[in-house]
C-alpha cells in the first residue's frame, strides 16, 4: 500500500512539471511569434480588432507591426499648414532658409549659450526622460552633449539611437510671448578615442569651466593652455559625447504671427531615409 502511494505522488509531481513547462514553452512560442512575425502597417491610432491573435505581456503593437501616423488629421498638421488662425491651408509658412535662421536665433549658441533641454529615450518599450546640456552646430545641423559614463540615459542610447528633444521659454501665461522647440534625432556616443572629440569639445562645449578651479592667478597663455589641456585629456577618460544628428524640428513662436507668419513651423532633414 505505501508503495503504491509513493508511485502516485511521484506521478502526480512529474504530471504537474511536464504541465508547467508545456505551459511556459506555449507562453514563450507566444511571444516569440508575436515579435518575430512582422504584422501589416497600421496607424497609429488603430484599435484591436475582436480577432486579434492574443498579445502576450511586454508585447506591444510596434513589436510587429509598422507604425504610420496619418499627417492628414493630427492637430499639429493643422497648426503646421491647416485652416489655423486666420490662414487659409499654406498659407504663412516659412521658407526653409528664413525657418533655419529663426532656430539658430532660438537655439543657437555655444560655449556660454549651452541651453538645458528635456532628453527623452526609450529601451524595451520603456520611456526615460531626462534632463542635459547640449549645444547647437547651424553648420552640422547637430548637436553636441557632454555625460558622465554609465548613466541610463546613455544605456537606452546605446540600445536605441532614436531620441526627442524639447527646450521651452519659461511659460508665464496665454497673453505672454510663448518659445518652444521639439527635435527628433538620431544619437551617436562618441568617446575619448574618437578623432572629434577633442575638437567639438574645443569648439561647442563649455569645458573651461571645469578648469577655473585649477588656473593658477593671472596664468599666462603658456600656463592657460596647460591647464586646459590637462582638463581635456580627464574629460576623454571620464565623459562620453552624443552627437544628436537633427531630423526634424517643431518650433512655436508666438512672435511669428505679428509678422505674417503662423505661430507653429517645421524644419525637416531631406536626407534622413528615415520615417518620422
């Protein structure tokens, strides 16, 4: 009799674990499938049908599917180049030359005039934003940010180069001027080895100011330049530089409209081969 027992506890434990793996290889061929079958283009906005294939956990829609946003009815289309304010469609808007000086006026500046913008990143479905410093190349159509290695940012980079950017005017209400820029970007993390480090570190970043602490009074030129260059070399060992290719810009400026123009423009890189 006791024996018999054991033998059915022992069956009844190996039923339960062949049960459980059955379950979780079915889960994973779940998953699996979800994310390496590449589904039909859908919008963005577009709901589940009633004969979807379950989703497993952790999947989501652009796991399969492509994503297309329909520029036809987003509100910012409507402010961009839609009945809007007064303007009939098309009407008011820039010319790519007088846009790009206007972002330049905005966003310009190096060295002193490094501007602090909200950072966001994505990893696994997972959004980040952050904040950081960055200044402007006009001539790249770039920018240039300087980190501290091993921050998550700088992970979720590395994982997904694709970023967005914002920098604002401090808003002080609806009848005060209004200033704002989004950017898309493509990210690229360059290092102390890199041949343009040193260079756009010389050129765009504020990186004297980490020096003053160590200038000796009145230096002379000879005494600057190594300070400088001491700094330089700790900047190549501690810091990581992005490189923020810009693809599109979103900018609003409320003092466009005293001038004939709408208040919300768009710059857009021609040669990304990107979809935006």
């Amino acid at each position: 009799m006791h024996k018999k027992k054991t033998v059915s506890v022992v069956f009844m434990a190996a039923l339960l674990v062949s049960l459980g793996l059955a379950g979780i290889s079915t889960a994973e061929k779940k998953q699996e499938g979800a994310q390496n079958s590449k589904a039909e283009e859908i919008a963005a906005a577009a709901d589940v049908t009633s004969n979807h294939p379950e989703i497993p956990e952790g999947v989501s829609c652009n796991d399969c599917h492509d994503m297309t946003i329909d520029a036809n009815t987003t509100a910012t289309q409507v402010w961009l180049s839609g009945e809007y304010l007064g303007k009939t469609a098309g009407e008011g808007r820039m010319s790519d030359e007088q846009l790009w000086d206007e972002i330049n006026r905005l966003i310009g500046g190096v060295k002193k005039g490094t501007k602090t913008y909200v950072l966001a990143t994505c990893m696994n479905n997972r959004p980040l934003s952050t904040t950081a410093e960055f200044t402007f190349d006009p001539g790249r159509k770039a920018l240039y940010g300087v980190h501290e290695m091993n921050t998550e940012k700088l992970a979720q980079i590395k994982a997904n180069p694709f970023v967005s950017l914002n920098w604002h005017d401090e808003f002080v209400g609806i009848e005060g001027p209004y200033r704002c820029c989004q950017i898309k970007g493509r990210c690229e993390l360059l290092d102390g080895q890199h041949p343009d480090f040193e260079k756009i570190l010389i050129e765009f970043a504020p990186y004297e100011d980490a020096a003053m602490r160590m200038m000796p009074q009145n230096p002379t030129p000879e005494q600057r330049e190594e300070v400088l260059k001491r700094v330089r070399e700790m900047f190549k060992k501690r810091f990581l530089m992005s490189r923020i290719t810009i693809d599109r810009i979103t900018i609003v400026n409320k003092d466009f409209i005293s001038r004939g123009f709408r208040n919300v423009q768009r710059w857009e890189r021609a040669d990304t081969g990107e979809k935006p």
